[in-house]
C-alpha cells in the first residue's frame, strides 16, 4: 500500500502561523469526514452524480473486452496513436510514462517485445501535428480518438486529418486502423462510428474526463501497449477498501484532503505543488494538476492552484521561490522506496566537491535529495506532505491515482461545491464553437466579435 506521511504539516514542526495541530483537527473533522466518506459511497450508484468513477475497479466486463480486442490486435500494428485532451489523454501519459520502459518509442521492436509505440496528440499545433503525422506511417497504426462529448474542436479535428489520409491509404479498410472511445448514445464522434463501423469502447456515464484513467479511456490504451491492467484494477480496489474506512486517522485520502482544505482556507496555502522525485511519474503532476484545477477552482473564488515540479531537477528552478517566498504553498512529495535498476556512481574522482559521491548510487542520492528539500522546506516553515510508493509498479501507480481522485472528492465537499462540473472549461470550448462558426452559436459569435472589437 502507498503510505502518507503528513508531520511536516504539523505547527509542532513549522509552528502555528503556518502549520496545523493535525490531531486536533482530525478530531475537530472526524464527524464531518465520515459524514462525507459515507455519503460518497452512498451516492456513487446514483445517475447524475458524477461518482462512477468509483465503480471503476469493480468494472470486470470492460477489463474484459478490453483485453479481448488488445489481443485480437496484437501484432497489426506498430503504433499506436491516441487523439484526445485534458481528461481524455492526462491519464494515459502519466500512466504509460510511469509503467512502460523508458524511452518506449525510441527502443527497438525487440527491446519493446513486438509491442506497438505509443504517441498522444494531445494539442492542435499545427507544426507539431504535422511533424508527428510526417513521421508515423498511419497505415500501421492503430488511432485511439478519444472524447466523452464526442465533439471537442481540438480532438475532433486531429480525427478528421487522420481520418481523411487513413482513407485515402487504405480505402473503405481504413476503419480498422479506428477504435472510438466515447458516449454509448450521445455525440458526433458516436454517430460517425456508427456510420463508418469503427470498433468502440464506452466512457461511462457520470465518470467525467478527469476521473477516467481507470476506465476504456485509459485502459484501452494501457493493454494494446502490453500494460498489466489487471494489476492497475487489483490496486485500485485494494485502495478503494482502504479509503471505504470513515476513520479519518486510517484514511490517508481524508488527512490528504482535510490538510490541503485548512492549510487553504485557514493558513492561507493557496497553492498546491505536485513533486515527484522520479522521472517516471512526471506526467502525474500533469493529471494530478488538471484534476485539483478543474475539479476545485469553482465559482465563489474557491481552490488551490495546483503546481508540478519534477525532483531532483526543479530543485534547482523553482525551490528557491519555494523555500523564501510567498508561503503560500503546500508541497505534496513523492518518493519511491525501491527503484527498478540500481545505479551506482564509479569511484572516479578524488576531488574534494565530488569524491564523496563515488561509490554511491544514484538512488541514494536522489532520496536524499527529497529529504534535503523537505527538511529546507521545514526549516522555513513550509508545509509539505510525502507519499511514498515502495515501487512503481501498475498495483501502486493504480493506488496513488485512485487516492488522488478520493482525496479530491473529499476536499471539493469540505468547500461545498460542485468537484464534478467544469463549466469553466464548457465556456471556452463553447466560445471556441462560436468563433469558428458552428450552427447553433452564431449570436454567441456576434457577442464575442463585439466584445474582441471593444478591447
Ligand atoms: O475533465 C474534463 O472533463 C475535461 O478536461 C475533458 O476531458 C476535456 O475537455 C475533453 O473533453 P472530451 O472528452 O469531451 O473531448
């Protein structure tokens, strides 16, 4: 199980201006947390709630089919390339990033064992797009295209272009080289797989982008790149049981949320820093940061600003703001135990500034590093959190992100909002609709033009 250890929150480490007297506070909100622990599970069967995402590990029929179609594919194709954004394509970078070797896409069909590449496109830059899609041959790729709504400008986009040189390579044969992920009934992108005969899979209904790693949006791509998906589903439930407990003292998801609340609305830490010390769970300060953002930054002026840092490397761009700034931050660590290789550093050099590192290994260095940031950190009376993987692996990635979908549920019902809506992001989507001439939105583009003449 992944562990959080939250003692450097504590005002006996970073004093009260700063910090919070966790065990009064647990007591304080031990009512209220099991209020809303129970409250989540007892709404998360119901239509409308936006809570399916946490069915999703109990969800055996779409592992199946999943793992059914990864296995018809197997061996047709050498990439494979997902359309989609924000929540459609967040998940399966951090989770691909995490699991697969590193430099996937750079290694040999050996090294990969047959096992296709795997590429998101997940912005419209016409350079980059046009770059990616000079370079890979579409005829032996297999095109995820990935939108709940079925109609995101930016998605539905890439999907024409692919879609239009996929035809004219391959002809009518080309809806083979098309799997859709998207709503079962509603939206363009459902009507044209249809039409066209484009194999499907489903994001489920009430499980918005954010909160869909765990379903086919993430797991399709996760089992035709070889990924243990069984594994992911094991640690999820595992983490699900562990998170069912209503005692906020056993439940890290609870301490996570209640700390990052008070530390916000009393303390006045209105950010949020996302820093893993690894390479491998970059993209999860990526998912995590659109998950804190979208989910909490609601009307009534409410959430944190998420951060991501990279450990080692950002200690040497953003610490220093972190350490003597605005103390307005909470830094959320995390640390893994055990590293897949063990790199040791030769014993090369006598010199003074550098023979101290000979003999050593990279990973003793890197955790020292994250234990030399946080007592820095703690010496200047910042608070920060660490979570801590024994591994990375598909059981304790599955973890971690699953907590950090609880821990997030939680805190949006101690602000009291709405943690599943966006209408933020539907405003500028449906002014983007308006400007590029959609029917249906042309008063919405009169408006817009004046008000764009006005400034
Ligand atoms: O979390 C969300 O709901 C959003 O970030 C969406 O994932 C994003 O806007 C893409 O939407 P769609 O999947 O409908 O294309």
């Amino acid at each position: 199980m992944i562990k959080l250890c939250c003692n450097y929150v504590d005002e006996a480490v970073i004093g009260c201006e700063n910090g919070l007297n966790l065990k009064q506070e647990f007591q304080n909100y031990k009512d209220k947390i099991a209020d809303i622990i129970t409250d989540l599970n007892k709404r998360k069967d119901k239509p409308g709630q936006w809570l399916q995402w946490m069915n999703l590990g109990y969800s055996e029929e779409t592992v199946w089919y999943v793992k059914e179609y990864a296995s018809m594919v197997q061996g047709r194709f050498e990439n494979i390339l997902v359309l989609g954004i924000g929540g459609s394509a967040l998940g399966g970078l951090a989770v691909t990033e995490a699991l697969l070797k590193p430099y996937w896409n750079l290694l040999t069909d050996e090294q990969r064992d047959g096992l296709p590449r795997i590429f998101f496109l997940d912005n419209i830059d016409p350079d980059s797009m046009t770059g990616l899609l000079n370079m890979l041959d579409l005829s032996k790729t297999l095109v995820n295209v990935i939108t709940k709504s079925g109609s995101t400008a930016e998605t539905m986009s890439q999907f024409m272009i692919v879609k239009n040189i996929l035809e004219q390579k391959l002809g009518a044969n080309y809806r083979y080289n098309i799997v859709a992920t998207t709503d079962k009934k509603t939206g363009v992108l459902r009507q044209i797989a249809e039409q066209e005969g484009y194999k499907t899979f489903v994001v489920p209904n009430d499980v918005g982008g954010r909160f869909s790693v765990f379903s086919a949006v993430g797991l399709l791509p996760f089992a035709l790149v070889g990924l243990d998906i069984d594994e992911m589903v094991n640690g999820i439930k595992d983490m699900d049981l562990a998170l069912k407990n209503t005692d906020i003292n056993e439940n890290i998801a609870a301490q996570n949320a209640l700390i990052h609340y008070l530390l916000d609305t009393k303390k006045g830490k209105n950010m949020a820093v996302m820093m893993p010390y690894s390479s491998r769970l970059k993209y999860v300060s990526d998912w995590f940061v659109q998950l804190w953002a979208e989910s909490l930054g609601k009307s009534d002026y409410v959430g944190q600003t998420p951060l991501k840092a990279l450990g080692a490397t950002d200690q040497h761009s953003q610490i220093q703001l972190y350490n003597e700034g605005p103390n307005n931050k909470v830094i959320n660590f995390i640390r893994v135990e055990k590293f897949d290789n063990n790199l040791e550093i030769p014993s090369i050099f006598e010199y003074t500034g550098i023979g101290y590192l000979g003999g050593k290994s990279v990973n003793r260095l890197l955790n020292a590093e994250a234990d030399a940031t946080r007592v820095s950190l703690t010496d200047n009376k910042r608070p920060c959190v660490t979570i801590t993987l024994d591994k990375i692996n598909g059981y304790t990635l599955a973890q971690l992100l699953y907590m950090l979908e609880v821990q997030t549920a939680i805190t949006g019902e101690l602000y009291g909002i709405d943690t599943f809506n966006q209408p933020g992001v539907e405003q500028a989507k449906n002014y983007t609709y308006a400007l590029m001439g959609r029917a249906g939105y042309e008063e919405s583009a009169q408006e817009l033009e004046r008000k764009m003449a006005m400034v």
